[in-house]
C-alpha cells in the first residue's frame, strides 16, 4: 500500500532531484524520495548491527584476562615485526 505524503526540500535539495529525474536516473521526484528513504533506514540498520557487535565485542573483552601494558607492548612490537618480514618477502 502506499500513502500519499507531502514534503518539504530547500531549494538546493529540489535542483538536485530535479537534476536526477531530468538526467533520468529516476522517474520521479517520488522516486528519489523513496530511494532515499530506503538508503536511511538501511544505514540505520547498518549502523545498529554495528552497535550490537561492539557492544559484544567490548563485553567479551572485558570478560577476558586483563593483559598489562608491557604484554600488550611485547605482543604489538611481535606483530609488526611479522608484518615487516611478511613485506619484505612479497616485495
């Protein structure tokens, strides 16, 4: 079903749409309302798993052992140390 609903656009927002329609990348001014709804509420969403996965990666990493500075120091300086021989065999 669709509802009929009026809207508002500044000036500079109504050049574009009609830009769009005129180039005919849309149908209509209704058209690129409705597609950018659908691009706000898939952000939306997006940005919502986002927030979920965080959440539960910084729980699990407060659930796990506490590392000190000086592991955490020893781990990243081995880390990079991998990346530096891993680039100097590909180049």
């Amino acid at each position: 079903m669709k509802v009929k609903s009026s809207i508002a656009l500044t000036d500079q927002q109504h050049g574009f749409v009609r830009e769009l329609v005129e180039a005919g990348r849309y149908l209509s001014v209704s058209a690129v309302r409705q597609q950018g709804t659908d691009l706000l509420r898939q952000r939306m969403q997006d940005e919502d798993l986002e927030r979920v996965a965080l959440k539960a990666l910084l729980d699990q990493r407060a659930a796990g052992a506490f590392v000190s500075r000086a592991q955490m120091d020893k781990s990243t300086a081995r880390m990079i140390a991998e990346k530096r021989r891993a680039q100097a065999v590909q180049n």
